[in-house]
C-alpha cells in the first residue's frame, strides 16, 4: 500500500490500476480492426439493398451507367464479399 492508502499500480483516486497511453493504443488498435469492418459490411450490405431497389428503374440505372443485370448480380453478393 502506498501512503494514500491505496495499491501502488492504482490510480490516484484508488479505483484501479493505472493505464497508460500505450495500452490505451494497443487496446485502440486491437478493437479497431474488427469495428472497421463491420462498418464496412454494414455500409455494403446497405448498398446491395439499394441496388436491388434500383434494379427496377431503368432510368436511375442507365445514370449510374449500370444495367439491371449488373445491378442485380452486385446485389446478391453477400454482405462480406467485395
């Protein structure tokens, strides 16, 4: 115990121990990674659904330069194929 009454590796109010900037990095760099893609998915899976709305409006499809089937076949990939 240190003079504060509180472990030596505890923080200054005593509520545990201390974290440094470097673990808080790793930790940071660890958790990252999987968020990321998981955004990714979510952001994919959302434009697949998109394109398959648009598959039926010609229109909108010709604008974006694609055809029904291109649109059709991009929309059925699953979420984590590219």
């Amino acid at each position: 115990m240190s003079q504060t009454g509180s472990p030596p590796n505890a923080n200054s109010d005593g509520r545990g121990p201390k974290v440094g900037p470097s673990v808080i990095a790793k930790m940071h760099s660890i958790a990252s990674g999987p968020v990321r893609i998981f955004a990714m998915w979510c952001v994919r899976s959302a434009e697949r659904r998109a394109l398959r709305e648009l598959a039926e409006d010609r229109h909108r499809l010709s604008d974006i330069g694609l055809s029904r089937e291109q649109a059709l076949r991009e929309s059925e990939k699953l979420f984590w194929r590219p």
